[in-house]
C-alpha cells in the first residue's frame, strides 16, 4: 500500500477507514489504478480502470468522505438499486438532474451525459457527477461493493 493512501486513510474518521481499505482493495482487484491527490478539502482518489476511464473517486466533504460512482454498464444491473437500503436510495434520488439528458445543448458540450434508470418503479435521468455520490459508511459499504461486483461482471 502507497503512502500517499495511508495518509488519506489516515485523515479519515477511524470507522471510515475500514470501509475506505475494503473498497480500495476492491478497486485494485478489479485492476484499476489509483490515484492520489491532496486537495484544499482534504483528499481526492480516484481509480482508474483498464480502459484509462475513471471508475470512480473518493471524496472528502465536513460530512464525511464519499465515493463517486461512474458505473458504465447500469443497464446490465439496473434492479439492484432496489435493493440499497433506503438512506442510499435518498441520496441518489436527491442528485441533480442531467441537465444534457433533458435538453442536449442546456448544459457544456464537453460534459458527459448522466445516466437514466429506474428505481423503485419512478423513471430517473441524473447527472454523472452526482448521481451515484454516496456516503461511505458501515451501512453502505456492503452495497458498494455489490455495486463494483455489478459493474466488474458485467465487463467480463
């Protein structure tokens, strides 16, 4: 393990770090990279798979630390979100709406389009950057890593 990755788990709430250090090794077991950046709010580490695209990034808020998810096979798993538990579930279904989705040139042309799903039978088009920016706690941490078993599978 880096040393960079130390001290980021190192700044993080002691019952945050075993969530962090079980995720990470599942990132690294699916063969992405990490990267390790020390912002003005705390750390940045994001993992980078194989096709160099980013899979998705830990983020330090007052909150807590977060994990971005940029699943890029949802369709595949779709009715596995749900199963989250209903406080993940909240933080998905208050994510921005893509704007891009709803009208191609409202948002910047360079910006990737979000994603749209069904959770829980209600029809949803969120944005990429916040539609899977979910809490990293002992509750949630099962279902990430479901959630990364869900996309490594369905790259197989």
């Amino acid at each position: 393990m880096s040393a960079e990755f130390e001290n980021f788990k190192q700044s993080l709430k002691p019952d945050e770090q075993t969530c962090v250090q079980a995720l990470h090794q599942a990132f690294l077991k699916q063969g992405c990279q990490a990267e390790i950046k020390e912002a003005k709010s705390g750390y940045t580490v994001s993992y980078i798979n194989s096709a160099r695209k980013t899979a998705a990034n830990f983020v330090c808020r007052k909150t807590g630390v977060k994990l971005r998810l940029y699943p890029e096979s949802l369709d595949q798993y779709e009715s596995f979100l749900n199963t989250l538990p209903e406080k993940m579930k909240k933080e998905i279904r208050k994510a921005s709406v893509c704007k891009r989705l709803i009208d191609p040139t409202d948002c910047n042309p360079r910006c990737q389009m979000g994603y749209t799903f069904t959770l829980d039978g209600e029809q949803f088009q969120k944005c990429r950057y916040m539609a899977f920016f979910l809490s990293v706690n002992e509750l949630s941490t099962p279902y990430l890593l479901e959630f990364l078993d869900h996309e490594s599978q369905a790259h197989q």
